[in-house]
C-alpha cells in the first residue's frame, strides 16, 4: 500500500516528496503573483468527494495541474502587499522536519520531550531580544511565554490574561458585569483581534476607541478616558507598528500615564511586526521601552520570512500565566507540560521548530541585517513617492509600510481619488502581476483632508530579493495602470 509510509516503500515515498519539494520550491521563484484567477464555477469540482484511492504521487501531479495555478505567490519579488514571503531556507526546512517528525507539546515526558525543551529555548531568545529579564527556568512557570499559531490567538490569551489580572475569580465565576472591563486602543488603527477576543472571552464589545495624533495615541484624551474610567479599564493596547501604518505608540509615555493612574491596568504591546526590530542594533532604539509592558504579542511568520503559521505571546511577570492554566489528567500536571498554559489550543505541533532553524540559521545579526534591508527598501520607496507629484504619502515610514495614494493631478476630491484607488487596486488583482494591499485609514494628519475616511495603496514586504529596480518598475506600473483606468 503506497499511502502508508513504511520501510517497504520508502523509495516511493522519497519520490513523492521530492516532488512535492519541487513543485514548491519552483512555486516560490517564478515571477508571477498569480497565474491564473479562480472562477467561482470551479467550486462544483471542487467539492466532489474522492471515494476511491489514488497514489500519492498521481495526487501531487494532480495538485500541481489543477490547484496550483491559482494560488497566490506571496514570496515572488511583484508581491508587495505583506510582509511573509516565507522563504526562508532554514525556516522551511524546520516546519518540513516539523510535520514529519509529529511532535505533540501538549504535554512533555512522553509526548515531546526534547521539542519542549527547545519551544522553551526560542520563547527564552524572543525574551532576550525582546528586552524582558530571563530567569533560570525549573519548570513550565519560569518560561514567560507560549506559542501560539497567529497573532489573534497571542492578543487573545493577552486580553484572558488581562481579565484575570483585573478580577482574578472571572475564571471560575465568569464575567458578571462586562462593562466594568474595558479595554482602550487607539482610534482607526486597531487590530480586529483585540475586539473579537473580548467578546470570545465573554466581556462583550467594551471597547474605548482614544483619538489618534498621527496613527499615536492622543495622550490628553488617553488620560481623559483612563480617568473616566477609572477602575473599569482591564488593559490598555498600543501597538509597535500597526497593520495599517507600521506606527510605532510612544511607548514609554504611554506606560508612564497609564501606570500613574491605575498602576493595575494591564499593558498590552501588539508588536506581531515591531519587536523584528529588536534584532538589529541600529533600529532597537525605535521600540525603546516594549520591554516595560506586561505582554508582547510577536508574529515571525510576519516578519522573519518564516512560513505560516507562528506567534508568541511573552508575559513579562512569568507567574502570571498561572492566572489562566489548566488543569487535567489529560494534560498531564508535570512540571513542563505546556498545555497547562496554552489557551484555545489543546494538541499542538512543534511550529516552533521552524523558527529555531531560522534563528539558528540566521543568528540574530543576520536577522538584524536582513530587517535593516527591509525598512531600507521601505525608505527608498518613501523618497521616490515623495519626489512624483502623482502620488501623495500618507505616513511616517518606521519599519517597511508605506502607505500612498495615487492622485494624478487632482489632491482634494476624497471620494474621486479613494474610488481611483480601489479601481486601481482591483485591477492590480485580476492581472495578477503585482500585489498591493489596501484598507480604510482616517487621515488622522490632514495630508488630502482632516478625519477623512481615505482608501490608500499600501506597500509592505518582508521579501529580501526585493531590490530598487523592482521599487521602480512597480510604481511606473502604478502609474500605467491609473491612466488605463482613470476614465473607466
């Protein structure tokens, strides 16, 4: 039977995944975003149940006919919309070995008993680089920090964390009065995450939404609604480059008021796409004071080229995780066991070895040098839109997000140019040549006009083989592609 992997055939196996290797590794250097766009006619076929057995290897071939075309290239050097090109060499080898070895980090002396201990290892790196104290660590309580499998599960168990921090019987009594845990972010820019998980977590849509400064928090109206509040505020969110912008909060300012006036509010930093910047010695300075807040939520299939999917969560105080464990003779109560202290995740694979191969792979100086290239780019990009009249920039460039309009020659009617931009961005999205991302953003600054809703082009890759060249081949595409459909 070829399904089954076992020591008569292994030579079989080892063609079928070769193949598998192949047609990946050639997905990922061909110069197209897309090459072809799904038609929704297609889904009937899709949905065909398969009732009979195929060999592998046909199925592979069947893949690489049938599906293969229409799947996104998120590591080809046009796609400019985020940031996880994924091609990493260490990090794929690491979530290839990953799979094949099934690990299970639920529990650890019978399970997973070295990939525990290196998941420790890397959430004690993140730590370091991050800013945090490290402690010799005995057991599962002395680590300061979880894996999690996106940036939506790290800012969840963030907010668990917070509401347990804020009344520590809601795990066993539950949530009685949900207005009395709020939680603050900033206005316009915040992540989807923050608002699901209070409402997954049953404290209800208590959201206080603090006027901006420049994609910052406005600190007189922080301060005002910190006071307002008073006592009925879990956890207040600032973000280390946000989704839209790559704004860095005034880090330390914002601990400093916050902690003046209830030194119990939680202080959570989503920093899934700053913290890479503590890697490089020549931009850690830009998230000075990260290390004050009480968790981190990072993200490094966002930011170092690893493949999907990998977050972490790091708690700063690390026996406050005891604030949310679990406790079961199913996860066995040992003193590194995991599952004690992963929210929302029960079984969970050994994702943590693809960062441990980049990181290993890489150090943290090649991190820190392969970060620098980025934001560079991202400043290069920032010059050329500045110098073209047809383009208008709409932040401050802090890490590799630049956010732009084309304008052509009109700056002042709002809806005439977000409508040019959707349409030129849809274009961008059937052609399947390039990619860039687009969103509503206030124009908290004024740039077109005061508190207008804009919807802008966005670049933001974390590709390395991205050059100049390829900075200025995109924005003459952009240009080609505004005049084509100005008039449509």
């Amino acid at each position: 039977m070829k399904q089954i992997l076992n020591e008569t055939n292994v030579d079989y196996a080892k063609e079928c995944f070769k193949e598998a290797i192949d047609l990946g590794i050639n997905f990922k250097i061909h110069q197209k975003v897309k090459k072809r766009n799904f038609d929704k006619n297609m889904l009937n076929k899709l949905l065909e149940i398969p009732t009979t057995s195929s060999e592998p290897l046909k199925v592979v071939k069947e893949f690489k006919k049938e599906i293969l075309p229409y799947c996104t290239n998120f590591s080809d050097v046009k796609f400019m919309g985020f940031p996880d090109a994924g091609n990493s060499i260490g990090g794929i080898s690491g979530a290839l070995i990953s799979d094949l070895l099934q690990q299970n980090l639920i529990n650890s002396s019978f399970c997973a008993p070295i990939a525990t201990f290196t998941e420790i290892a890397v959430v004690k790196w993140l730590r370091e680089i991050i800013g945090y104290k490290v402690k010799p660590i005995k057991n599962i309580w002395d680590v300061g920090g979880i894996i999690t499998y996106g940036g939506t599960g790290s800012n969840a168990t963030a907010m668990l964390l917070a509401r347990e921090n804020h009344n520590k019987k809601t795990m066993t009594n539950g949530v009685n009065n949900p207005k009395d845990y709020k939680v603050i972010i900033p206005k316009g820019i915040g992540h989807y995450s923050i608002k699901s998980s209070l409402m997954w977590i049953g404290c209800g849509d208590n959201v206080i939404e603090v006027e901006t400064e420049g994609f910052k928090y406005n600190l007189s109206k922080l301060k005002e609604a910190l006071i307002e509040n008073k006592g009925k505020i879990m956890s207040v969110v600032v973000y280390v480059g946000d989704s839209r912008t790559m704004t860095i909060e005034n880090l330390t300012d914002v601990y400093n008021l916050v902690k003046s006036i209830d030194s119990n509010i939680w202080l959570h930093a989503d920093a899934c796409h700053g913290f890479s910047l503590a890697f490089s010695k020549k931009l850690k300075n830009k998230i000075k004071g990260i290390e004050l807040y009480d968790s981190i939520s990072t993200d490094p299939h966002k930011v170092l080229a690893i493949p999907y999917c990998i977050s972490a969560l790091l708690v700063k105080n690390t026996e406050k995780l005891k604030l949310i464990t679990s406790t079961s003779d199913l996860i066995m109560q040992e003193d590194f066991a995991y599952g004690q202290i992963t929210p929302f995740i029960g079984s969970k694979s050994w994702v943590s070895l693809k960062l441990w191969f980049a990181m290993k792979s890489l150090g943290v100086e090649g991190i820190g040098k392969m970060i620098e290239k980025r934001c560079d780019i991202a400043t290069y990009l920032k010059e050329q839109i500045i110098k073209n009249d047809k383009f208008v920039l709409l932040n401050e460039v802090n890490i590799n997000s630049v956010v732009f309009m084309y304008i052509g020659n009109n700056i002042n009617d709002v809806e005439y140019l977000n409508n040019l931009n959707l349409k030129i961005y849809n274009y961008l999205l059937d052609e399947g040549k390039y990619y860039l991302h687009k969103f509503s953003l206030p124009d908290d600054k004024g740039i077109i006009k005061k508190d207008a809703t804009l919807i802008p082009l966005r670049y933001m890759s974390g590709n390395n083989n991205i050059t100049e060249k390829d900075i200025d081949e995109m924005l003459r595409h952009i240009v080609k592609v505004a005049r084509k459909v100005e008039n449509e």
